[in-house]
C-alpha cells in the first residue's frame, strides 16, 4: 500500500553529498571525557563513551522540509552495552527539539521524537527486523567480529514520513511540525560508528540575492551523441536522449534582463528521479554577462534505462560565492524526439566542437526551430493582402502571411493539410467567403472535429464602417466607399469561426482600421474612417483571444530590415524566441513582448503604437504547449 509513496517522493537536487574527506560542511570533531568526534581516512569516527543517554553531531542542511525529500547515510557500528544503545539519522532538530531514526546492533529500529524538557517518545517501534545488518561478536577471539555496515534512509512525501533499512521499507508515520533544519548523526548509549556517507536531498533553501535584475534564460542547446571521450561512450549517434544512455548537452544561456548578471556560478539538479547528473555538484562560473549576451554551459547526464517518462525537467540554480541564491532557471529536455548535432562530420561521426546556433530573433525569416509542439488538432486560415485592386499597397503584408505560414508548420508543427492559405488576387471577397460558407474550405477540414484549436490571421488594409462603427478586413476587391459589401466585417468573421467546436481561437490582425497604409497615407476620405468610436468584438468567453496590431494610432508601421509589419515581427519573433528554448508561450507572454518591443522601437521613431488584445483567458489559450 506504501508503493504510490514512494514513486511519488521525486527529489530536486542534491542539497549535502558527504564523504568525510575533508570537514567543508562544519561537522563537530571534539574529544572530551563523553565523546569523539574525528575524521579518519574518509571516516566520520564517533564515539559516545557513556552507557547512558546520547550525543547528536549535527549541521544546518540548507533544505526546505516542506517538500519531497530524503536524508540517508551508511555506516558500520561497534559493540554497545545499552539495550536500546545504537546510532542512526536526526532531522528537523532546533531548539524545542528533534526527530531521530536509529538501529541497534542487535537488530532492531525505532523512530523517537524529543521534545526539549521532556522525556523521550516513541513514534514507531522499537521492532526486529532481518534487514539489519547485525554485530557478530566471538567471545573468545575479537578478530573474529563482524561489524556491520547499514544504510539508513527518512523519506518524506504526501505528508507522510518514510523509513528505508538497506533500501527496504519498514514503516512509515504521519508528517510532524519539525522543531529546526538542522540533521546529523545520534548515538544512543556507549556506541562507536564509524560514518562514511551523508547525504540530503530536496530543494534547497537559499537566501535570496537583493536587488538582482538580470534574467538568464535558457535559449538553445545541442547534442554530443556518438562519440568517445577517455574511453567512455557518450550516447549511441541518433542524436536522442534515450533511456540507459550517458548524453552531453551544450546548453546556451542569455541575459534576457535588465540588469547584469556578474560573479554567479550555475550548477545543474535535475528534477526528474531517472537521471543522475554527472559532476553536479561542480559549478559552472558564468562571464559578467549584460542583457542579451550569452553563454554556453555543460550538462552531462546519465538517464536510467528504466526510465519511464516522456522528458527530463532539470533546474539551474544560480548563486554568488556567499551561496546565496540569483535565480532558478528551469530546462526540459524530452526523450526520444531528435535534438540538433553540435557538428557532424562527413563520416557520421559527431565532434567535440562547440558550435551552438544561438536565438537571434533579428532574422525572423530563416533559421526557424524544432519544436515537439502538438498541433494536430489545429486548423488555420490564413488572408495576406499587400497589392490591391483599387486601393494602395499594405506594404510587406505578403511576406508577413507567408513566413506566418512557415512558423506555423515549422515550428507549431500545424499540418499543411489543415490550413487555408490565400494570397492577393486569390483573397478576394468570394474566395473569403468560399473559405467560410458551408461545405466550404475550412469545413472540409475543421467541421465536425470536437474541441479544435482554430487560428486566424491577417495581414493588409483595414477600413471602420457605419460611421467608424464596424472595423471591416479589406480583401483584394474590395471598394473604400462600400466596406461593409466589399470587405469582410469583423463581426461577420467572429460569427463564423464560432460556429465551430472549438477549444481555443486566436486571431490576429496585422492591420490598422483607421484607413491609413504603412505608411500613413490615408486612402478613404477624410474623417470617414476613424477608430474612436470602433465597436471592436466583445469578448467575454475564455476560448477566444483576439490579438490587434492597431487599435487607437493611425498606422501599424513596418520592419525594413525582415521585410514585415511590426506587429508581425515581434509575434514571429517570439514564437522563434519561444521555439528554440522549447517552452510554452501563452497570449499572456505573447502579447507582452509584443507591446513592449512595438512601444519601445515606437518611442524610438518618435511614433505611437497600441497594440491591443482582448482575451478572457490569457494564461490557457496557448501557441506553444
């Protein structure tokens, strides 16, 4: 019945390894007329000399006791005179008192809470059990003794505390109020141990580091597969973390803050209880890093070849030489799905060079990320106007719904099959209204699929209606003195897109109503077009985001240097950004870095720009999961 218990105890990272080479981590070392305490050759020699009561050598453990955790420890113990004499494991101790798991060498355990001033009690046991490793002692020739050794483990999780002999289970009781952090060694009685291993693991409890205002990120990384370094094999060459597998990973980090990240070191945990991290308690020191700079680092793992889950969540702490805590980074990494080569060669073989394709958002049209993103149930439609019939270019606007398209079955991973795709001459008021009608282009596609994830996007000129009421898309063939007819209302497109089963609908205009192109040049005659009084779609469910490149200025201005509307830009941007640190991006984030990237390069250009968003559910309807 305890098995669920014990899968469920996942530890976070190594908060003490202790192999008592030397005494870094403070442990008491005394010899007076009650007891010893000394390191000998690897050793943490303890002895109690009295047939009574006991002595605890402990240290603060930087750990949060309020999650999953466990503090074990191995050792062989001598002869002792008392009865219930022996030594085992202190936790949560503090000035009101502490919690001990110990053994007795002659074969039995118990688990005793002390609280200060009062006697002793017992929470479980004392009880034999043939797990322990018992003291065998001749009489008649001491040479002869066995002294045996025993590994003792307190695990906690969902609330209960657990108790590992030899890594067998042998009892468990409820979860009490712990009196400190501190934890050690106990000895009960006239009792002689010899430790040579401690270790806590958890999540660790750090002071935090003031006034910090960097942000590192993790934004690529690549595989070492393949290869062979000082005679150990690193992965099999698929370029796959899989179970049983030891993997390098070059992992790059930047500066995505404010501030300046200088004088911390970043060590590797992970998260996940299949994988051991190789050298993880070797910290890797970072540059004195501005924003936007970046660095590579070394990750090393080992995954278990039972591993039984679908991605490995590692965290990066990073912390100052006072071990005080910057921030934590998180990283996941999925198995079995391909990860780029650091380099190949000609012969297949991977090399050892350090070649990193770092997140450069600065070329949004090339360069595009992998993704394990699932889009399967995702249909899309996609209107790019840029010439028109009888009114003037919207500057850019092919290239915007093109590349758009690209990151949609690039890097959301959008089946082609799913999209509707039209451009130009093809995106005139009938093509749209084919797309949308029934039996139409995206029925064939989307009508009948339960709980679809529907995207719009649209990119061109824009007109208001009725007065500057109804903001209206304005198609190939459309007329500026009969939008309503010739364009394509807002409203009538929400309509529309409802009338699916949907589950989430996102869409996006890089347009501006106001009547103005790119440039600003209006193209309807004056004041007849104008968004002060635009009655922009409500929305009041959580399914539906609707994302606008313009909503009070006059103009939705360009990017020269990647050829799209800036709305366009910084919504791709981000998506590659997102892309390539494999992390979900939900319209919350989206439109974060939308807004302030276009206020920002407006201020620039001594221009305004309001990007606006209407979303009920900013933090459920995602582009990435």
């Amino acid at each position: 019945m305890f098995l669920p218990f014990m899968g469920l105890a996942q530890v976070k990272e190594t908060v003490l390894r202790e192999t008592f080479d030397s005494n870094s981590a403070g442990w008491p070392e005394d010899v007076t007329d009650d007891y010893t305490a000394r390191f000998i050759k690897g050793y943490y020699l303890l002895e109690h000399k009295r047939d009574i009561g006991s002595k605890i050598f402990d240290i603060p453990i930087k750990m949060y006791l309020g999650d999953n955790y466990y503090i074990e420890t191995e050792g062989a113990c001598g002869e002792s005179s008392a009865a219930d004499g022996g030594y085992g494991i202190v936790w949560g101790k503090g000035r009101g008192g502490y919690f001990s798991f110990a053994i007795t060498p002659g074969g039995r355990f118990f688990v005793r809470k002390m609280v200060a001033g009062r006697e002793g009690k017992y929470l479980l046991g004392p009880k034999t059990d043939t797990i322990i490793n018992k003291l065998v002692v001749d009489k008649n020739d001491k040479s002869k003794n066995v002294y045996p050794r025993n590994k003792l483990r307190v695990q906690y999780a969902n609330d209960e505390i657990m108790f590992f002999i030899n890594d067998k289970y042998v009892g468990h009781i409820p979860n009490e109020v712990y009196y400190g952090n501190n934890a050690g060694i106990i000895l009960y009685g006239k009792q002689l141990v010899g430790i040579d291993k401690f270790g806590a693991f958890g999540t660790k409890l750090y002071e935090r580091i003031k006034d910090y205002s960097a942000a590192m990120r993790v934004v690529a990384y690549e595989i070492e597969d393949g290869m062979d370094t000082n005679g150990e094999r690193l992965g099999n060459g698929d370029c796959r973390v899989s179970p049983g597998e030891t993997i390098r990973l070059a992992v790059t980090m930047r500066n995505q803050g404010y501030g300046k990240c200088d004088g911390l070191k970043a060590t590797f945990y992970s998260v996940s209880g299949h994988v051991t991290v190789i050298d993880q308690d070797v910290p890797q020191y970072l540059r004195d890093l501005d924003r936007n700079e970046s660095q590579k680092l070394d990750l090393k793992f080992k995954v278990s070849p039972l591993c039984p889950v679908s991605q490995l969540i590692f965290k990066i702490d990073l912390t100052d030489n006072e071990g005080r805590l910057a921030e934590t980074v998180p990283m996941t990494v999925v198995l079995n799905n391909p990860i780029t080569p650091i380099h190949r060669e000609s012969d297949g073989n991977i090399s050892l060079t350090f070649n990193l394709r770092e997140a450069d958002t600065r070329d949004i049209n090339s360069g595009l990320p992998f993704t394990l993103n699932n889009a399967e149930n995702t249909y899309a439609v996609i209107v790019g106007v840029e010439s028109y019939m009888r009114m003037p270019k919207a500057k850019y606007a092919t290239n915007d719904a093109n590349v758009f398209y690209n990151y949609l079955v690039k890097v959301m991973n959008v089946p082609r099959n799913n999209i509707v795709y039209v451009l130009n001459q093809k995106a005139t008021l009938n093509d749209v209204l084919d797309i949308f009608k029934v039996r139409g282009l995206l029925q064939s596609k989307a009508y009948g699929k339960a709980g679809v994830d529907l995207i719009f996007y649209f990119s061109g000129l824009g007109v208001c209606a009725n007065n500057g009421m109804e903001p209206c898309l304005m198609l190939y063939d459309s007329n500026v003195s009969r939008p309503l007819e010739t364009g394509y209302p807002l409203s009538t497109l929400l309509k529309a897109l409802r009338s699916y089963d949907i589950h989430t609908l996102a869409c996006f205009f890089e347009t501006s109503f106001a009547g103005v192109d790119r440039d600003g040049n209006s193209f309807v005659t004056p004041g007849s077009s104008i968004l002060s009084n635009a009655a922009f779609p409500m929305v009041t469910d959580q399914r539906t985001c609707l994302m606008y490149a313009s909503s009070s200025n006059v103009m939705n201005p360009v990017v020269d240097n990647t050829s799209h509307g800036m709305f366009t830009h910084y919504l791709l941007s981000t998506l590659k950004t997102y892309g390539q640190s494999r992390s979900s991006l939900d319209m919350k984030h989206l439109f974060d870095h939308i807004y302030r990237n276009m206020e920002r390069e407006g201020t620039a250009r001594r221009i305004s720009i309001f990007p606006r968003m209407d979303c009920q559910n900013i933090d459920g309807i995602r582009l990435l999961k």
